[in-house]
C-alpha cells in the first residue's frame, strides 16, 4: 500500500484581513480546524497585517500566535531604507532568533520596486542564505521577475498566484534558473503538473491553498489525481518546501 501523502501548506494566511468572505475565517484556531478536516498536516503562514497594516506589527504577532502549533512563520518583509524592517543582516538574526525560515514580498501593494537599486540588498541575503521567498504574481510582472532571477540567478523564488496559461513565460526561466519554483494552488493548466515534472522535475512544484480566500480541496485534488509517480507526488505534497525551510539548520 502506497504510504499516505501529507500535505505541508506553502500559502496560508492568519489574522483578521480587510476584505473578508461570509464563509472565510481570521483565527488560527480556524485554520487548524480547517487543516484538520481537509487532511493538511502543517502550514507556512503570513499574517494579514503584515500585508495589509503594518509588516513589523502582523510579523510579531504571528509569532506568538503559531507558537507550540504545526503552523510555521512566513515574514512579510520590504526594503530596509524607511526603518520599517532592519537593515538585511539585522533582519536575519531576527529570523533565526524567531525560528522564521521564509520571507513573502508584496511590492505593488507595499510600493516598492524589486530592482537592485531598492531591494537588492534584501535579496542579496536572501540569495547568500538560501531563504525561500514568496511572490504573488499579481505583485509583478514576467520582464520583472526575469529581471530579478538575472540579478540573483541563485535565489529560492516561489511565485504563487500564476494561472493556467503560463508556460509560455515560465518555461523559458525553468531552463534558465533552477531554484525558480511555483505554486500548484492556480497553476490549473490541462497536465501541466505532470508536464512539468516529466520536463523539469518535481522540485519545481510547491503545494498550496491560499486558504483562507481560497477552498484547498482544488489544491489537494490536484496532487493526489496527478498521473505522476508516488515519489513525485510526496515531494510536491510536502518534501520540496520541507527542504527549503532547511536552510537554518546548517
């Protein structure tokens, strides 16, 4: 018998949040009770204040929110110039100090730009230090994230938010940068999972919900349906984003 897949959330979000579904929930405590009954075991989560408040205020409370839970924290972060967040090395002590393994960037929404002469310092440390960073696609473009990937040809990116009509764009920085990864969670494209693996491997691929604004059911069907192997159904259920979060252990 086929060992049982365990689901490890890339995306999921705690914390009150400005535009709220009836059906949605805010608490950590709803979360967990969502994980329980759709079967995801642990999650790497941001706080809706840090995307949509204030970075520093939704990062500390998250922390003590998640603390003794299957829940791992995920900083929203921005550039270090303004005094919002420390100064890049400063901000990785914080991290190892606070058992955070993964930062999330919105630049639209927090209005700054993903080019060197703003961030570069940020994704320097990111890049040296093997940190995982998460990237909503509709906080950026393709010319942008190819612009950054030449600049950091070695940094952990995960985009999330892509959809099914993407290859076009995504394949050619596949060939071209190997620690480019996406979300499966809107990646809805007909066997593209399975396209992908075969062409690229499993390690490209991250499972996601963006619950709570999306249903995870999708997003757990998607892996378990996927006409790929066992092996590769484990990696993108769970092993691939357990090894990025890895990088503080040695």
């Amino acid at each position: 018998m086929n060992e049982q897949l365990r689901f490890f959330d890339c995306n999921a979000q705690v914390g009150r949040y400005s535009v709220k579904h009836s059906e949605a929930f805010t608490t950590v405590e709803e979360l967990l009770a969502e994980m329980e009954y759709v079967g995801i075991s642990e999650a790497l989560v941001y706080h809706a204040l840090s995307k949509e408040y204030d970075p520093s205020t939704g990062n500390q409370l998250l922390i003590k929110e998640v603390q003794g839970k299957p829940l791992h924290p995920c900083w929203v972060v921005m550039p270090h110039y303004t005094g919002e967040i420390p100064q890049p090395e400063h901000l990785l002590a914080e991290m190892k100090q606070s058992g955070v393994r993964a930062i999330r960037l919105f630049p639209v929404l927090h209005q700054f730009r993903l080019s060197d002469w703003c961030s570069g310092e940020l994704l320097d440390m990111a890049e040296a230090n093997q940190i995982p960073v998460f990237l909503d696609f509709d906080q950026t473009n393709w010319d942008e994230v190819a612009a950054l990937l030449k600049s950091h040809p070695k940094l952990n990116l995960i985009l999330l938010k892509t959809s099914y009509r993407v290859n076009r764009y995504l394949y050619p920085l596949f060939e071209k940068y190997e620690n480019l990864r996406i979300e499966c969670a809107t990646y809805q494209t007909a066997r593209g999972i399975e396209a992908i693996c075969q062409r690229f491997g499993a390690g490209r691929l991250l499972f996601g919900t963006g619950l709570p604004v999306l249903e995870a059911g999708p997003s757990i069907a998607l892996i378990t349906y996927a006409e790929i192997s066992e092996a590769e159904k484990h990696l993108i259920a769970s092993e691939n984003l357990r090894k990025l979060l890895a990088w503080a252990d040695s």
